[in-house]
C-alpha cells in the first residue's frame, strides 16, 4: 500500500474510534508523516491500570518511507509512546519547545534511550519535510504550545487540529487567533482532521481566564488550607494557583512528581512568570494553615498519588485537618467516577470539605476540547468540503459529523482505527486497509500485544 504523486491519505493507527493513544499518518507520493504517538490507561478490574499504545506495524514495517514524527503537544494520549515506540522509527521528532523538553524529561525518567535528533520549531513557522509543507497554527488547549498543523503537498491539503478550544484567555500563551485559520481556509483545504472530544456539548467551553477569576474567588474565601488537584500538564493552572497566591497570602508547595516535572519544563522555557514561587513542600507543616495553597496530583483517585497519601493522612509533608479544603479543579475521566467517590468519602469523613468542579456551580475548571459552538466556528473558518471526525468514541464523532454537514462541509467521513481515508483527488474510505493491534508494558518494561 503506497500512496502515488497523485494522492493524499489519511490513515489513523490509533485515536479514531476511541479518545487516547493517538497515532495518525498522512501519505502521499510514497512518502509518510506521522503525527502524535500516545497511549492509553486501561483499566483491568478495579485496581489494575495498564499502559497501551497503538501497534506500529504497519508503519514500522515502512519506516523507511517515514519522513519523521510530529508531535503537536504535550499530552500523555500524544506523546506518551514515543519513548517506547521510536526504537522500532528511529526517525526524527519535530516539536515545539515544550514538548520537546516533556518529551525528553520522560525518557530520562523512564530510562530508556532519548529518542532524536528532537528538532524544535516555533508555532507560526512553515517548514518543509519530503513532499509534505507543515504550517504550525498556534491554537489554544488545555496544556501550553500546541499547535494544529496546516500539511500542504502537491496532491492537496489537509488541516489537522489536534486538541483544541477557542481561549480568549489562555493565561499562559498568545489567545487564540481565528485569522489564520480562516487564511488557512481562504488558501485553500481539501479535509479537516477534527477533535471531537465534546461534540455532543452544546456551546463553548470556559476559558482559563475564568477558572482564573473562579478558583481565587473559592479559595479566598477559605480559612484552612487548600489543596488544589488537577492535571500535571495544565500549565495554565499552576500560573493561576501561583496568582491566587499571591493575593491570598498564602504559599504555594508542589505535590507529586509529575507536577514538578511539568514545572520544571515550563520554566525552562519560559512559559512560567515571576509569581510562580513555590516553596519546599516539607516546610508546609510548619505553616499556619491560612497561608497554605498546595498543587497535587491524583485528581482520579490514583493510588499512591499525593491526593490519595493525604486523604489517608500517610503524605510525610503535609496533614490536613477538619475546616481544611479539597479542592478537584479537573473532571472526572470516565472509568474513573468509583475511585473518585471514595478519595471524597476519604476526605470528609475526617471533617474535610471537598469542592469539586463536576459539581460546583461555578467555574474551577474547564476542559481543552471544543464544544458544538466551537466545531462549527471552525469548520465556517476553514470552508474545507470534507471533515474527518477523530479523537472520540463513536457517539462523538456522530455528533461531529453532525455539527460539520451543518456548518456547511459537503462530506464528512467517519471511521475507526486501520481506515484509509482518501483525501485526494477523490475523497473516500477503504476500511480495515491496515492491520491494528495495541501493545502493552509489561511488568519488566517490555512491550508484548495487549490481550
């Protein structure tokens, strides 16, 4: 199966059909570009979480044809592979700053080889790789320096995505800008790649700026200490928590690895303002507990995380006491809703209260995937005749395809994992043209099919 001088083809290995674990390839003239390589958590019975990733046969098997690996952000579902999969590539990875430093910070941490040569590009650059004309579109998401990729080659065009949401207020990076999707249109696009996350939501997704002004509402309203959970990539929520800081005279500690991680990276490329001043997390004891703002991780109720060891009273830095305040400023990831039940249960039988943003009236947290209002903005934007609907189950690529037809797109083409999607010069499905398969870390490390 090679594409000719002739076509343009969209294959997903990984993330069609499903949300996580992204793979996708795009081909033409006999030349492959893949973008993203994450996996997934599964979960096997009630404790048990293992690690999957798409199977790269196919393109293993063709790498090389395979002009390099773009990563568009930071998030475990798009880059949480690499590590594992690149021995099996060796091909070069393109990415922004951030990314980048993710990336390498996670090999490191995983001590397996740093996949490279890493070649950073900034957001707003053109670049070219065999036949394929990569325009990185800065486009605002939950964690810092993503970018949705305007691919141009002989045969057509096609824009993809990736995650996504109309920010006006972004907190940390530029907002968004709908002009250069809409130069994107007017130049001309044959498909859309499109996340479709929260299709079925009616609407727009809030901004960072206003979980800004709600979490330092909530939180200085609070006597005791606080702690707030969220995701270790929201870079966004870490500058708030800094901020709200600041103005409630409280001190700011890091709990959980991941977070030091992520701010660790975000610093070193500046993405980080001087409010950003945290304290070791061993002198939160000695802390009244009107002056203690603690990040943590575990806001899914992950055994071992720093929120679960607190709700246990078992963290050696920290104990919270009756009139202190939890704080979950993430929803709750399906699959997830038993353990998060019982890491509250955990906190207010000991007199804590719990807030959480699924629940509270107000907004203390906001998703990264656009909404009904926002997918059919963008589709009007980009004036492209055919969508492909990705990054979602079934029921949420239906919705997509809905949105898109409504919005004006002539043909939108569903499918799942191992469909060929042609792009150009006709558009068309070919479906299971390629085999699919997930593979699974072992106990020791080792990659073997996932059962």
């Amino acid at each position: 199966m090679n594409p000719g001088p002739r076509d343009l083809w969209f294959l997903p290995l990984g993330g069609c059909g499903e949300i996580g674990m992204n793979l996708n390839l795009f081909g033409h003239d006999g030349a492959w570009l893949m973008v993203d390589c994450g996996i997934t958590f599964e979960r096997i019975g009630d404790a048990d979480t293992r690690i999957q990733m798409p199977d790269p046969a196919f393109i293993s098997s063709r790498k090389d044809r395979l002009l390099g690996l773009v990563a568009t952000h930071a998030h475990e579902d798009h880059i949480g592979a690499i590590p594992h999969l690149w021995p099996q590539l060796r091909c070069p990875i393109y990415t922004t700053a951030f990314t980048a430093a993710v990336l390498r910070s996670k090999a490191i941490s995983r001590s397996v080889e740093t996949p490279g040569p890493i070649v950073e590009v900034s957001p707003g650059t053109q670049q070219q790789l065999g036949p394929f004309t990569l325009h990185w579109l800065p486009i605002t998401h939950s964690t810092p320096d993503t970018c949705a990729l305007h691919i141009t080659t002989p045969a057509g065009s096609v824009l993809h995505t990736a995650d996504w949401k109309l920010d006006a207020e972004p907190v940390v990076g530029p907002a968004f800008n709908k002009d250069l999707f809409r130069d994107a249109g007017r130049a001309g696009i044959d498909a859309v790649i499109c996340d479709s996350t929260n299709a079925p939501v009616a609407g727009f997704t809030p901004t960072e700026g206003e979980v800004a002004r709600g979490l330092q509402e909530l939180i200085c309203e609070r006597k005791g200490r606080v702690v707030v959970a969220c995701f270790a990539s929201s870079i966004a929520r870490m500058q708030t928590t800094a901020r709200v800081a600041v103005e409630s005279g409280r001190y700011l500690g890091l709990l959980g690895r991941s977070l030091h991680t992520m701010a660790c990276c975000a610093r070193g490329v500046g993405l980080l303002d001087e409010t950003f001043d945290t304290i070791n997390a061993s002198d939160l004891g000695y802390l009244p507990p009107e002056e203690v703002l603690v990040l943590a991780t575990g806001s899914q109720g992950e055994p071992g995380a720093a929120l679960h060891r607190l709700a246990a009273d078992t963290h050696p830095s920290l104990a919270l006491e009756r009139g202190d305040t939890v704080v979950f400023s993430a929803r709750t990831i399906p699959g997830n809703e038993a353990s998060v039940r019982k890491l509250q249960a955990a906190f207010t039988a000991r007199g804590i209260e719990v807030i959480h943003g699924d629940d509270y009236p107000g907004v203390i947290h906001a998703s990264g995937h656009p909404c009904a209002g926002e997918l059919a903005a963008m589709y009007r934007w980009l004036q492209a005749p055919v969508a492909v609907p990705v990054h979602g189950e079934p029921r949420h690529m239906a919705a997509n395809a809905d949105i898109a037809r409504a919005a004006g797109v002539n043909l939108s083409l569903t499918g799942e994992n191992g469909d060929l999607f042609y792009l150009a010069p006709e558009p068309g499905i070919r479906r299971r043209a390629a085999e699919v398969g997930r593979l699974e870390i072992g106990s020791d490390g080792s990659l073997h099919p996932a059962l």
